[in-house]
C-alpha cells in the first residue's frame, strides 16, 4: 500500500512538470534583432536579417530568407545579438525548401554564447550529425537550456566531406531563426509571450523586464514588481525615515571613539613620563647626589 501511495506521489510530480512545461510562457527573443553572416550570395533581398524578419515562408524568392555565398567558402555562418543576456528554452531552424538543400545545411553546429571572436565561441547546443541526407530536417526546434546573448549557426567542409553526400561547399540559406527564452533578469525564465515582460523579477530589481533597482530603503531589498515601492521600508537606513537619527548615532560613535583615542594617547603619554620621572630619581638618588 505505502508502494502505491509512492507510485501515486511520483506520477503527480511528473503530471505537474509536465503541466509546467506545458504553460511555460516564452517568446521570440531573437525577433528583428541584429543579425550578421560570414558573406552575402549577392541579391539585395537575401540578407542576414530576413532570418529574424518573423516571416516563415520558405521560398527563397519570396522576401523571407537569406543566402550566403554559395561556391567556393569552406565555413559559413549566421549569428543574431539578443543584445542582452537571454535564458533560452529552445531555437527553432527554418530552412528553405525552394529545391532540396539538405545537403547543404547538414552537418551544421549550433552555439549559444557571449562572445564572438569567433563562430564557434560558447556552448554548442546542437550538432547534426545525420548519416543520411534523408535524416535531414529543414524545419526543426532543438532544446537549448542555456543562457547568452548570440546564437550562431555554424557550418563547414572539409576534404575528405564528413559524409559523402554533403555539398561541397559551406553555405546557409536560412529562411528563419526563433530563439524562445526570456530576458535573464526575469524570475524563473518566464515571460509574457507578446511583449516578453518578466512575470516576476528578481529580489532587489523590479519593472516590466526587471531591469530597474529598488529603493536602498528598502527592508531586505524588496519592493514591488510594478511601482518599485518598498514592501517594508527599512526605517533605521540611511535614507529611511529615520535617517537623522541613524546619521546622528553613526556621528556620535565617531567622536567617541576620537575622545577615546585622544585620552589614550594622553595617558600612555603620562605614564612614559612619570616612569622617567621616577627612574631618573631613582638612579640619582643611588648616585648619592642626593641625601
Ligand atoms: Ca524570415
């Protein structure tokens, strides 16, 4: 019986998370963010920043990707600037489909950094590693659980080719990029899925996107998410209510200590003295000087 009530226990844990996992509240945190690649194919209309443009159509002549130079690079790669730190659930890759061009994105390697000294700065999150063309998929989300500011899709070739049936040249001709995540400073990795505001921040920051700082007054550093006011006001602070007479104490402990040392100083002084007085006397009156 008491196995049961385990058994029941544990399935209720997993029904939770995945109840959690099913209200988790995210948007694109890459949408219309700046974008760069390794080379242009040389159409003005097949530029880096079609991938985060929120357009999915997958035909390359239709507006809505992008296409790097298509014979004679090795590498090529595409990156996006969140701009700021991102905690990422998943990136999902939409891939032309204008004539079959899977040999041409396979192999590719996913990173997520916040750096870009070079394309494969950071955490790799996903490389493919299909052993046949047909396991390819040119609209696909992977699970990235990772925190940083770029993610770059990264491909080469090499000679011999990883796989036979690679294209021979290193190319990309993304049609769209969606990173789901949530700025970082938002609690708990969730947000408001349209505009992306932290539903809790924090302790110590409030505001739509958590990005401000409460009052120093503030007991514990708390205060309200919406207004920035304190829950509690601490009101021994130094800008609490009463400020005058913390200020006023912290002076007072100030000159005391100073009289303190003052009156220190002063006897250890007279002290030295009165023992050479009475040494000095001592030692002339053993002379005989004195009688
Ligand atoms: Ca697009």
């Amino acid at each position: 019986m008491a196995t049961g009530k385990v058994i029941w226990g544990r399935g209720v844990i997993l029904i939770l998370f995945i109840v959690y996992q099913g209200i988790r509240s995210e948007q694109n945190v890459a949408l219309s963010k700046p974008s760069e690649q390794s080379s242009d194919q040389g159409r003005p209309d097949l530029v880096a920043s079609k991938v985060v443009d929120g357009c999915l159509d997958r035909k390359m002549d239709n507006g809505c990707c992008t296409h790097t130079q298509g014979s004679g690079p090795k590498t090529a790669w595409w990156r996006v600037d969140m701009k700021e730190l991102m905690t990422i659930n998943s990136i999902t890759i939409t891939y032309t489909n204008t004539v079959e061009r899977r040999d041409r994105l396979a192999g590719y390697h996913l990173y997520i950094s916040n750096t870009t000294s070079t394309p494969q700065d950071g955490t790799l999150c996903y490389v493919d590693t299909s052993s046949t063309i047909d396991e390819v998929q040119l609209v696909v989300t992977h699970q990235c659980p990772f925190v940083g500011r770029y993610v770059t899709v990264y491909n080469y070739r090499t000679e011999p080719l990883r796989q036979s049936w690679y294209y021979q040249y290193a190319l990309l001709e993304l049609c769209e990029l969606q990173v789901w995540g949530c700025p970082s400073a938002c609690y708990g990795g969730n947000c408001n899925s349209t505009t992306g505001a932290c539903f809790y921040c924090f302790t110590g920051t409030y505001g739509d996107f958590c990005n401000m700082t409460c009052p120093a007054n503030c007991k514990d550093n708390a205060c309200e998410k919406d207004t920035g006011t304190c829950v509690e006001t601490d009101i021994y602070s130094k800008s609490g209510l009463f400020c005058c007479i913390s200020n006023a104490r912290d002076q007072m402990q100030n000159v005391t200590k100073r009289w303190i040392s003052i009156i220190s100083d002063l006897s250890s002084s007279y002290i030295v003295r009165r023992l050479e007085f009475i040494t000095n006397f001592v030692r002339i009156k053993r002379s005989g000087f004195l009688r």
